[in-house]
C-alpha cells in the first residue's frame, strides 16, 4: 500500500509530493495529462512562495530561472509604487511562466524520490477505515492510506466524493493565447497602453522565448469550461476591442478562463484532501491562484507525513481546513473587489479613484499588497500573542539565517537565552541557541512550515505547544 497518492502534477501537487518525501514519506503522482501543459496561465510567483522555496533550500534555482518586478500595482492593476517596510526578505515578485515553474518543481520532486505516472485519470474512488481506493481509466486500481486531489478547478477528485463547490459562475471570459504578431510591437504598445485606460483584461506583452503573450476578452460564457477558443475567435475579438488583430497567427496555445469563484465545502472528506484549485477558485487578480495552492500544499504536507510517521496530535490533520479554509476565503474576497474595481461602470471606477486616492498613503498601500503576497496569514491558533500564528520571515542570526534551518522541514525551537529544553522531540524538533537583533523576544517555536506555534521564556508554555503541535514526547 502506497503512502499517499497525489492526485495533480501542477504545482501544488509537485509541492505537496515533495514535502511528503522530506520526511519519507513514499508517494506517487497521477496526473491525468500525457505531457506538462504549456499554457501559461501563471506568470511568477509572490513573496509567501519565495518565502516557502528559501525554507526549504531552493529558491535560488528558481530565481536564477526568472526575473525580480516590483510589487506595485498589484491590486486591481492600480499603478503604485512598492510600499516600504514589507515585512519580508523578499519585497518583490518573481517572473516566471508556469512551465517553467513546473519543470523545475518536477526536477526537485524527482530527486526527493516521487514518482510520477502520466496518461492516468482517475475515475473512482472509495476509502474505508484503512485506506483509499483509486480507479483509474486504463482498468487498474491502486491503493493507498491517503489521497489528495489537487487536479484543478474541475477536480474529478472532488465530483467524485460529492463535494459541494458553491459561489458564483463565470459572468466574463477571457481569452489567453501565446502566438506571434504580424506587426513590430512598437505598434502594439500605443494601442495597449489606449485600450488599457478602459479595459483592464487586455494585454499584449513578450513571453521572454520569442513569441507573445495576449490576454482579451471573449464574446461570450461558454458553458463548457474546458472548451478551448479558435484563433479567429481571438482576431475578432482583438478588432473589436483594439481596431486590429496585429496580424496574429501561428498560436503555441490557446485557452480561456472566466470570473468564476468557488469554494469547496470542505477540504476533508475522511483520508481524502483537496488543496490547490480543487479547493477554491476565483478570477486571476493580482496573482494569487498559483501561490494559495502552493501554500495549501505546504501546510498539509507535514501535517500528512506526522500523521504517516505516527507522532501526530489526534486533530494536527483538521487543523489543515480550519487554517486553509479561512485564508482562501479572504482571497476570494479580495479578487471580487478587484474584479468591481476594475469594471469600466461609472460607479465602480468612482470607487477605484477613492481607493487610487488612499493608496497614496503607505500603511492602506502596504495593508493591500501584504494581502496579494500573502505575508499578513495569520492562522488562529487561540493565543492573544500577535507572533503567534503568524509566519515568520527570515532573520539573520548570529550564525547564519533563520531560513537555513529550515530546510529539513521538522519545527525549530529557537532560543535566545539557551534556558529552555524541547527534551524527548529529537527528530520532529531542532532546538538552535543563537541570537538575532531582529528577534524581541526569548525564544519562538516555528512550525515545520515557518508560522509560529509559540513565542516567550516560560518552559510550561513551551511544553504545552510542542505536545500541540508534534504530540507526546518520546
């Protein structure tokens, strides 16, 4: 019997898979698609998913892969300046298309020891007090303690269990192509830069590898959200919204995405999870899609293999929607407003001058960003300390960076005063005396994914959190 299967190869199924291996965990991918999809509906990834890369030891791959943009103008396309005293080591985003971004995390996943099986759908599946039962499309069945779907927005995963998925369908859609132009972009920019005072869901820009990326709205909702557009569809289009089709032709990939937002009604459903897409959708403002589920998977990923390795707290896995749940909730939220303020109605765009207005001061203009960059979770973990359920960014210490020591993926007691004792966690927890400047308080525990469990000097206090959080002591 398998570990876990994961049902996905996107990002947010790589991830998971590779914490899961972190702590040996044995694991195996299925993804549905005979080849990586070259779509790039993802263009780079924000400051929480830099974070989650440096944690564990591989964001200099990825930005050697892609290129640093400042964060401003990120809410709802309104052009500002990036806020000073972002509370991150990492005050930028970083540009890469999602090809690239699976590629390199399907590397790492192999070198942990994943397995990946493509061509392979999943088409029913069972569970009992034991396991997981998956079939799949060519007649096989596998079987496994756990299952996590993280196959997308139209999850078979989820259908399958009968998950609820309420909220709102797509009221708008908008076509995405990577394709050449007839015309040198020098023409383009006028054009864009006209249409763009009105229209903020069209665009026309370099994908970095010779062709270009174009973003315009479609004629209509199409029912069928799989169905993919034509190219003349995407000429007809850009005359009716720039005057001309720039000469168009020879498409890499087309494809479609609408307003839609929904959210699961639950991510658990006994030994199944859903994280990623499976778990919420909503329109592509300001980035987040990619990340939230790259952050799903970071928080359930330990959680599993604990729950696997036999050290868990009795309710460390439920923990997973209580703290996910909320967050994708307010992401949804915040992409609804963007998509009002980005409406060309008079009284959404009275509103977007107001807000235009406030952004001008720094603590709404950085309270905004924070949100798209997903800096400001804070996970209720029932303690009135303001540390506590935060992540906490990278600091230097008097023998390195915080960061560093968290690349084994088990939690880290880190204490300033070398008084404190996390005796009987070898193994879950490293306990590391050092000191840092940036640090105002005696000593924090951190989970395996960075957000604090604990923060003082008390070894009472400390005792209750590591029996929390990584169960009985040995």
């Amino acid at each position: 019997m398998i570990d876990v299967l994961v049902v996905g190869a996107g990002p947010t199924g790589l991830m998971l898979a590779s914490e899961l291996r972190l702590h040996g965990v044995e694991v195996q991918i299925l993804e549905r698609d005979e080849e990586p999809t070259k779509v790039v509906r993802s263009l780079g990834m924000h400051s929480r998913s830099i974070e989650i890369l440096d944690q564990r030891g591989l964001v200099d791959r990825f930005l050697e892969a892609g290129t640093t943009h400042p964060l401003g103008g990120f809410f709802a396309a309104i052009p500002k300046p990036t806020p000073e005293r972002l509370d991150t080591t990492h005050p930028y985003a970083l540009g890469l298309a999602q090809p690239i971004t699976v590629r390199l995390m399907t590397e790492h996943a192999l070198e942990a020891g994943v397995r990946i099986r493509r061509g392979c759908a999943v088409t029913g599946v069972s569970q009992d007090t034991d396991g997981v039962t998956a079939e799949l499309s060519d007649g096989t069945t596998l079987r496994a303690r756990y299952l996590v779907g993280a196959d997308g927005g139209r999850s078979a995963v989820r259908k399958l269990l009968g998950i609820g998925f309420p909220g709102e369908p797509s009221t708008k859609d908008t076509l995405l192509a990577e394709l050449e132009i007839g015309v040198p972009y020098e023409e383009v920019l006028p054009v864009m830069t006209r249409v763009r005072e009105t229209e903020k869901h069209f665009g026309v820009g370099p994908t970095g590898t010779g062709g270009f990326r174009l973003v315009v709205p479609a004629a209509d909702v199409v029912e069928d959200r799989g169905a993919v557009p034509t190219l003349e569809e995407v000429k007809r289009q850009l005359i009716a919204y720039a005057g001309t089709d720039f000469g168009v032709h020879s498409p890499v990939w087309l494809s479609r995405f609408g307003n839609g937002t929904r959210q699961a009604e639950r991510y658990r459903d006994g030994r199944v999870f859903l994280a990623g897409d499976a778990a919420h959708v909503h329109p592509p403002m300001g980035g987040q899609g990619l990340n939230l589920g790259v952050q799903d998977a970071f928080n359930l990923g330990w959680k599993l293999a604990a729950t696997l390795r036999g050290w868990a707290p009795e309710d460390l896995l439920d923990s997973y929607e209580a703290e996910r749940h909320p967050v994708a909730a307010a992401v949804l939220d915040n992409t609804r407003a963007q998509a009002e303020l980005m409406s060309t109605a008079p009284g959404p765009q009275a509103v977007r001058r107001l807000l235009s207005e406030l952004m001008d001061f720094e603590v709404v203009s950085r309270y905004l960003t924070e949100k798209i960059i997903a800096i400001n979770v804070r996970y209720d973990l029932g303690s009135e300390d303001p540390l506590v359920g935060k992540r906490q960014r990278d600091i230097p210490l008097k023998q390195g960076r915080l960061y560093e020591l968290l690349h084994e993926g088990r939690g880290l007691l880190l204490d300033q005063g070398g008084a404190l004792s996390a005796s009987g966690y070898a193994g879950r927890v490293d306990h590391v005396v050092d000191v840092s400047e940036e640090l105002d308080v005696a000593a924090v525990l951190l989970r395996p994914d960075g957000h604090v469990a604990w923060a003082g000097d008390d070894q009472a206090g400390l005792d209750a959190a590591l029996s929390r959080w990584f169960g009985s002591a040995d």
